[in-house]
C-alpha cells in the first residue's frame, strides 16, 4: 500500500497518516539557545552537545525570491516556479519554491506559511512530500 | 543574536613567496581534448614563464571538482614525467584552485618546500549546476540551484541598496568587453546592456549573460621562496610577491541569519597577513558567477563601502580605466569557470597586470592586486599579490 513519506525526516515530520499536514523541524542548543534547522551534532555556534530537537515557526517573512526559468534536471515540478528564502522567528532561514501565488505578488517582507507538497513517486509508489511555502491568507 | 567567536589562527609567514610563473589553457569548449592534455599544457606554459624545468618542483596541488578517474593530479604529471614528488587533489568546490594555491603558498612560506606547483583544470557538464549529490532531499525543495541562489542575492541586494536591475546587469557589459582583449577568454564578445537584459531569463533577475558559462580550461602557477625565485629571476624583475593569502569557511551555520560573512573573515586575515588595507588595492579579481556576485565581493573585501559597487559599476570606476579596475580578464562572466582552475586563472591575471605585461588591457596603476574566489561549503579565499 503505497504511503506518503516525508522527503526527509531529518527536516520534515508529518503530523497525519494522510501526510497533509507537517511541520519543520530543527535543533536547538541548550547552552547558547542558537537553532538551526535539521539536525546538527554539535551546536555550531559553541560546540556544545546539550541540543534538542524542536519544531520551528510555521511562519515566517520572505527575505528575498526569484522566478526560476530554467530548472536543474533534478527538479520536477512546475517551471518556471517561485522560490523563496524564508526568514523564521528563530534567526534562520529555509529557502523552498512557493506555491499559490502569482509572480507579480512577490515581495521581500511578505508573510508566507508553511504548506506541503508531493515532490514525487518514489520506486515503490509512495508519494513524497516536500515543504513549501504560500502566502498567509487573511491577517497574518 | 549573538555572533560567533572568529577561532582563525594568527598564521605569520616565516619567509617571502613569489610566483615566479603562470600559465594557462584557454577557456571555452574543448571536446576533442582530455582534461590531462588542458592541464599539461598549463603546467608547460608556466614552467616556460618561470625559466623552471619539472625536475625543480618539489610539490604540486592539483585542483578539480568533477570525476576524471582516481588521482587525476598524479595522471596529469604522469603524462609530463612523474618526478617522485607529492602530488595532492583538491575539491573545494568553485575555489579548489585557490585552495591549492593557498597550500602550495603555506607549503613555502614556512619552509617545508621551496618551490610549489598550484594548477587546476575542469570540463565543466552543460547545464544548470547543482551542488548536491544527486540524492540529496535537496533536489525537491527547488533550492539546490547555483544561478537560483544568485537570483535571491541580486534581489535582495536591490531591495537593500536600491540598485536598478540595469545596473547590475553592467557588470557583464564591462567584463564581456574586457574579454575581448583577452585572448584566451571563452566569450571575445562584446554584448550591450540589451544583449545582457534581453537574454534568456535562468532565474529572474538573473538573466543568462548574467551568469559565468559553464567551462573547460586550465590554469597553472609557480611559487617560490625568495631567494630560489632570485636564482631564476635575477633582481626579481618578473616575480609577484604573494603578500597575504587566507582561506576561511563560514564559521557559522550557513543558513544562520546573523552569520558572520566568510570573505569578510577571509580579507581580514590576507590584509593582517599583508600589513596593507583595501585602500592599497590598485586591482581586483573577484568571485562574479552572477553579475551581483563581483558587487557584494568588492563590497565585502571593503574596497567600496557597503551598498556602493553598483554606483560604482554605472560610474565606469570597475572598468579598465577606472580608479578600481575588476575582473580585467572577463572574470568568471566573460572569462568562463572551469571551476578548479578559476582560482589559479584570478593569480594569473593579477600576475600579468602587476607586471605590465596585459597588453591592451593593462591597468595604469597596478602595483596591488587581490584575488577572491568563493567556493560552495562556505569558502571564500583571499590573496594578496604585490609588486
């Protein structure tokens, strides 16, 4: 039976069977309270191994985007598409392409959440999920 | 949030270091030659420079990303006459060059060998480049894209510094018609700034003549302690002091918003290196795979100030008659970017200037020159080359 895997559970951990829902995940360390997003084993800023895993913000601010034109060949979804480095409460950043939003609505500064996406049928049939963004809907 | 500490070594050269040859292969496409006869003939064109015959190295990096078979720093030697001495391969990705010319010059500079070999060749894939293994989750995210990454730049350099896309897309009209003094550059082209806009969108604002082509080519130069250098160069007539060179790695997490930016660490440690500061730098070779990139380079090694290098691009100062000439051979935008010889190409060029011999592309004023090669990891090198 074909499921839905996230496109690594380092980064991605989905929060239903159905994989509709996730959310980012990232460490924190303990000692110096830095996070950063996946997993590190030793904190980067003071090489501390007091860390722990954490769920990051849902939502976060474009600090810049472009429209790709011309993909590399590893990317298989829509073209041209949005990509956005987004900037998260928590003073780090996570780029991804953006989805649900015309090009001529993008914006540094622009509020955006998370969303998720199948990215691909692996050689099993199961659908990977990868994360997005969109813009917020309503007030943010 | 707090920045992070600079754990740098204070690293102080025991003795001079001169680069007493340089060489290279002309950058473009060469289907019909190996990567081993690109950088032989390198190698050659630097030991005819030098006055310097194989047998006198003593230790030579080579520099390359891509798979050409195991050791491929040993094969290309092999094909000139294996001399018995270390060979070493190096990947750091768009910098393995300056890598290597950055461990052939501390390889010298603190005695362990006299005279050092830094050469580096490429056949880059056509194609938008990649810097994750093919696996990587990263492909799904649509970030793993080079140009993609400096389309965020360039928009945010705009929305930071106010700079019209017209003047940024300038810096490729500069270097392209730099290029065309330059023999051995890959596009002996001169485009207009309509050329430059007009062309096919990679990704938005970056247009396709924004962006270095994709390279092959070699690169090749020789280093030596000063006073071997005298012996093949009486009086020290055609050798360049290499008076600083640093390479750091991002000390932070790459993705860290507050991070600490790694050329600025880089250039820091080259000028302390070199007793100097930005102000002495007559010229310059910077990291400019993207057109944004020679502007945040020049910006960062603190030879304009912050938010400046565009001004300065429309004023004709980065130009060869400018009071900052920049990338005087093309750069990686006209030049092209085999990305193991990218580096050691920068060294050649500052060579060429510093000694007068760049012909219809000499600068008046060239006595300092630095080099900056940025590489994927978080790499940045700097080098310092004096008269």
């Amino acid at each position: 039976m074909p499921r839905r895997l996230s496109l690594s559970s380092d980064r991605l951990k989905l929060l239903d069977p159905e994989g509709t829902d996730g959310v980012l995940l990232g460490t924190r360390c303990r000692e110096c309270g830095v996070t950063v997003f996946g997993s590190t084993v030793l904190c980067p800023h003071c090489t501390s191994d007091q860390l722990a895993r954490v769920e990051l913000s849902r939502r976060g601010e474009v600090w810049s985007y472009t429209v790709v034109h011309t993909p590399t060949k590893e990317w298989k979804g829509e073209v041209p598409y949005a990509l956005v480095d987004v900037e998260l409460p928590e003073g780090l950043r996570v780029p991804a392409a953006l989805v649900d939003c015309p090009f001529d609505q993008l914006r540094v500064g622009m509020p955006v959440e998370l969303t998720l996406r199948v990215a691909e049928i692996d050689s099993e049939g199961n659908e990977v999920m990868a994360y997005r963004w969109r813009p917020v809907k309503g007030p943010a | 949030m707090v920045r992070a500490p600079d754990r740098a070594t204070q690293k102080r050269p025991d003795r001079d270091v001169y680069v007493l040859g340089v060489g290279l292969h002309p950058f473009g496409r060469f289907p019909d030659k190996t990567i081993h006869q690109m950088s032989q003939e390198a190698v050659r064109a630097a030991l005819k420079d030098g006055g310097i015959r194989l047998s006198d190295i003593q230790v030579a990096y080579f520099g390359h990303v891509y798979y050409y078979g195991m050791s491929v720093g040993e094969e290309v030697l092999a094909g000139l006459g294996l001399t018995g001495i270390p060979v070493i391969n190096v990947e750091n990705a768009c910098s393995s060059g300056s890598t290597g010319f950055w461990q052939a010059y501390w390889n010298v500079a603190t005695g362990v060998f006299d005279v050092a070999l830094a050469f580096g060749s490429e056949k880059v894939p056509r194609g938008a480049v990649t810097t994750r293994a093919a696996d990587s989750h990263e492909r799904l995210t649509g970030a793993d894209h080079m140009m993609a990454i400096y389309g965020l730049r360039m928009r945010r350099y705009m929305h930071d510094h106010g700079a019209p896309v017209d003047a940024i897309a300038q810096v490729a009209v500069k270097s392209h018609h730099n290029a065309t003094l330059n023999p051995y550059a890959q596009h002996q082209k001169e485009f207009t700034l309509a050329d430059v806009l007009e062309s096919r969108p990679i990704a938005d604002p970056v247009t396709l003549h924004q962006c270095c082509p994709t390279s092959e080519g070699a690169a090749a130069a020789i280093l030596c302690a000063k006073d071997v250098a005298q012996r093949y160069d009486p009086g020290l007539k055609r050798s360049v002091r290499v008076a600083g060179a640093a390479l750091r790695v991002q000390p932070f997490h790459d993705r860290q918003v507050d991070n600490p930016d790694v050329t600025e660490l880089a250039a820091r440690e080259a000028f302390q290196i070199a007793d100097m500061t930005p102000a002495d730098v007559d010229l310059a070779q910077v990291h400019d795979a993207a057109t944004v990139g020679e502007l945040i380079q020049i910006e960062t090694l603190g030879l304009v100030s912050e938010g400046q290098g565009w001004r300065y691009t429309v004023e004709g100062r980065t130009s060869l008659a400018g009071d900052l000439p920049v990338n005087t051979d093309g750069g990686l935008l006209a030049m092209g970017h085999p990305f193991g010889a990218s580096g050691i190409r920068m060294i050649h060029e500052l060579v060429t200037q510093i000694r007068g011999e760049a012909g219809s592309r000499q600068v008046k004023k060239a006595r300092v020159g630095i080099a900056q090669c940025s590489g994927w990891g978080g790499v940045s090198t700097v080098h310092i080359l004096a008269k």
